[in-house]
C-alpha cells in the first residue's frame, strides 16, 4: 500500500506554544476528496520517536478559531484546497529526558526531553467538494526545535440531531480509517449521511456503537478480512461487508418450485450469494429460499413472472436494494421485515396493498405509494430514515402502520376517506403538521401520540376522538373543531 503525506499545519495555540502537524496516513489524501463534506472526529494520539517522521511537508498556519462550526474546536487550519481541520489539545508535557545516540557509533552523545501530546483531538473535518475522508494514520508537532509523532490509534465520531448550529451540514458519505486505529466510538444520533466505514488493519479494533439513528453501522473490509471481522464485530447494530464488488449470480428459473435445484449447479454455498438476479416463473416457495442467504445484498426481480405477492426476505441484513417485477399485485406480510440495511425498492404500479410488518425496521427513506390503497399493521412502523409518504389512494390503513416513523415531518390525509386506527403515526416526534380529509369518522387511540404537532384543524366529518390520540404533543397550542 502506498504511503502519502498531508501538509504540515504550524500551530499557535492558546498557551502560546508553537506546533507543527504533519498528518501521515494509507489510502486518498483528504485533500483529494469530491464532493462537500463536514463531519466530526475525536482522536486521542500517543507519542513515538520522531525519528520515523517522513519528509516532504510544507506548512500551514493553524489559528485560534472556535467560528469553523466544528464542534469542540479551539484551532483551525486551511489547506490550499480549502479544507478546514478542527483541533484541540491539552497541551506538551516533558514526560522525562531521552538518549540521543549518535546513529554511526551508538554512543549516547547527549539528552533531548522526552515530549508527549496530551489529548491532541481533532475534532472536525470541513472539506469541499468531497464524500470521502481518509483519516491520517499519524500526526506530528514541532516543539522547541523537536519534533513529536503520534499515531492515531483512537476515534469517536459524533453526529449531530437536526439542527444543531455547532456542526456543520454534512454530506460525508465514507470515513477511511487508517491501520493504526485500535479504538472506535461511533454516534449516529440525529441525521446522518456516512453510509461506509472502511477499515484495513488486520488486528479489528475495538468498537462502541450507539446507534440511535436506526440504521445498520456497515463495515467494509478487504475481502480477505471478511470473516475475521464478521467474527469479531457483527451486532445487531453493525454488518461487515467486502471491498470487493459483488459478482452477480444469474438464475433462470423455468419450471415453479425448482430455484434451490437450479441455483445448486451455479453455487455451492449460499451465503456466498450477495447479488442475485432470478428471471423466469418462480413460486412462493422459491421466494422464501432467499432467506438462506444471508449476505445477498441485491435482489434484482425485474424479469421473473408468474406471482403476484411478495415474500421471503425478512431478517436479511445485507440487503439494501430490491428491485420488484411489473404485475407484482401486493407485498405480503413480513415481506422485508427487519431487512435493517434496505434503502432501496423499485415497486412497479401494479402494486396496490403492502401487507402486515412488511416494511417494518428497514432504512427505506423514501417509496412511492400513489397507487397503494392498503397498508397492513405495523407496515413502516421504525422506519425511521422514511421522509415521505403519499396517501392520495389510501382507504385502508392498519394500528401502529407509520409508528415511529422519526424523519416524517408532514402528512396529508385529505383524500383518506376512512377511520385512522390505533397508534398509526404514534411516536413520530418530528412530525409537526397533518392535514385530515372531510370524510374522515374517527380517530383512534393514540392515533398521533408523542408527535410534535402544533396545530389541528379536525374535520367536520369527525364523531369519535380516541383516548390520547393527541398526547404528548408539547408543542401542541390549538385543536379547531367544526361542527
């Protein structure tokens, strides 16, 4: 792998020392990335000789800034690309004198102090034009006409909640970590763009997720690594995934009922399958085979025929794009449940019902629904990436169908003609606005519980209002009822 060197960034900091940092690391310089980002690190680094410290830098001018909108950040530096880096650090302590050995005779020819970063953090990252960062595998202060080096061996990624002023906006889609990195800290509360997180390092490090954004922390390997780091790491916050690209596995299915056959003289293993394409007349029971491959990541059905609903895909992890057949009539119960890593469903027009637990806990931020006239109990219930939903064929929905549902904003009602049931759009916390439809009868228990509404209009068509349907709705200051 080829080494690469980041500018040196000369440092003044509030203490009034005078620091230089030259961040080594493997992999795409930052300064190469394309497309807009901003994302935030911490990194805790240790000291080494500075003797390894490679040539080639040329200096930035790191000042004291806290106006980056990097969070926890005391210095900024600008690179000629524009990238802004956010730093802070404790200070340079002495941790005892060290040998200078002469390097030709081995003779201790004199002294030097033996400085230590102490919790030397970068903070921040804000680049242009960029959706990569490759994180430096070591960084390096000049101090009192020594150098320091510290490997990066630590990191905890934060993300902000929707709003919060002291990050900025980000589009950062992929963090690459270097080898160094024996410790990860990864937050993904709030909005988050980072899909991939890419690690090299043969030794897996150790890892802490919280993952209150709902979706599946995905790990990218060399192939080689795959099973050591699925060993290691696999959670039900996190899947680990190949480098590698997947090579497509295309089944032909001509008679109903013989895809396990078919597939077994193309592939001996099927968790081997990672992209599959199936074409002909498969049947239910070919469907429910995709269950025993639980590292298929792409499901392509746009030229099988013969069956009309959707099953045998829930639980699988991996899987993050489906593509559905034209004259597929529903999306039967469990279809996809708990398929944590889907973002993606190409759904043809002729679908017109999604049945029971169907969607529910994907990653699915946005599906169109226009010609959908019936959504089963608990359908999208934690899809909490999903941003929109068009009801304007609805006329039956089940209880708790769009619960927890926490990007939704904005709902419109106004072409449903029947009654909301129980707990339907319950624990949308960002949802502030509903429009009802003039045909609507009732409104059931805890239909819009622990929502964040301000204002609703009921409709006159309304005889029946359910226990809490509006509870917990803090912000909630005006209910019109006309009679």
């Amino acid at each position: 792998m080829s080494k690469f060197t980041l500018p040196v960034l000369l440092i003044t900091t509030s203490l009034g020392i005078g620091a230089a940092y030259s961040a080594l690391g493997d992999g795409a310089p930052l300064s190469n990335l394309d497309s807009g980002i901003s994302s935030n690190f911490s990194m805790n680094v240790r000291t080494v000789a500075a003797d390894a410290l490679e040539p080639g830098s040329s200096a930035l001018t790191l000042v004291e800034n806290n106006q980056s909108g990097i969070h926890n950040t005391t210095h900024t530096a600008v690179d000629e690309y524009g990238n802004i880096f956010g730093f802070r650090f404790d200070g340079i302590y002495n941790n005892g004198d060290i040998e200078i050995v002469d390097p030709n005779t081995g003779e201790v020819t004199g002294y030097r102090p033996g400085y230590e970063i102490q919790n030397l953090q970068l903070c921040g990252v804000t680049a242009i034009n960029a959706k990569t960062a490759t994180i430096p595998d070591s960084v390096a202060i000049s101090y009192e006409w020594y150098v320091v080096k510290a490997p990066v061996t630590d990191a905890q990624l934060y993300y902000p909640l929707s709003g919060d002023s002291s990050f900025p906006a980000s589009s950062l889609t992929d963090i690459i970590f270097p080898t160094t990195i024996r410790n990860v800290s990864i937050n993904t509360e709030g909005t988050v763009n980072v899909r991939k997180y890419h690690f090299r390092s043969e030794e897996v490090p150790y890892f802490n997720f919280y993952n209150g954004a709902g979706t599946k922390i995905n790990i990218y390997v060399p192939n080689e690594l795959v099973q050591t780091y699925r060993a290691a790491l696999e959670s039900e916050n996190s899947v680990v995934r190949s480098e590698t690209p997947a090579t497509p596995v295309k089944v032909n299915v001509a008679t109903p009922g013989t895809l396990a056959e078919t597939i077994s003289t193309l592939i001996e293993d099927l968790e081997d399958v990672r992209w599959l394409i199936v074409t002909g007349t498969p049947d239910e029971q070919d469907l429910r085979l995709f269950r025993r491959m639980p590292y298929l990541e792409t499901l392509d059905l746009s030229r099988a025929t013969g069956f009309k609903a959707m099953y045998g895909c829930n639980g699988l992890r991996y899987l993050t794009d489906v593509i559905l057949p034209d004259g597929l009539e529903e999306i039967g119960n469990n279809a996809f449940e708990e398929c944590t890593n889907l973002t993606n469903i190409v759904m043809p027009e002729s679908i017109t019902k999604i049945g029971n637990h169907s969607l529910e806990k994907t990653a699915i931020e946005e599906i169109n629904l226009a010609n959908i006239k019936a959504i089963g109990e608990y359908a999208f219930n934690e899809c909490k990436n999903l941003k929109s939903v068009d009801f304007s064929n609805l006329t039956s929905l089940g209880e708790y169908a769009f619960s927890n549902c926490l990007k939704l904003k904005s709902i419109d009602l106004s072409h449903f003609s029947s009654y909301i049931p129980r707990y339907a759009f319950s624990y949308c916390n960002n949802l502030t606005e509903v429009t009802f439809g003039d045909q609507i009868s009732s409104i059931e228990d805890g239909a819009f519980q622990e929502c964040n509404l301000k204002e609703v209009n009921l409709p006159s068509s309304l005889s029946y209002l359910g226990w809490c349907t509006f509870g917990f709705n803090y912000n909630l200051k005006k209910i019109i009822a006309v009679r």
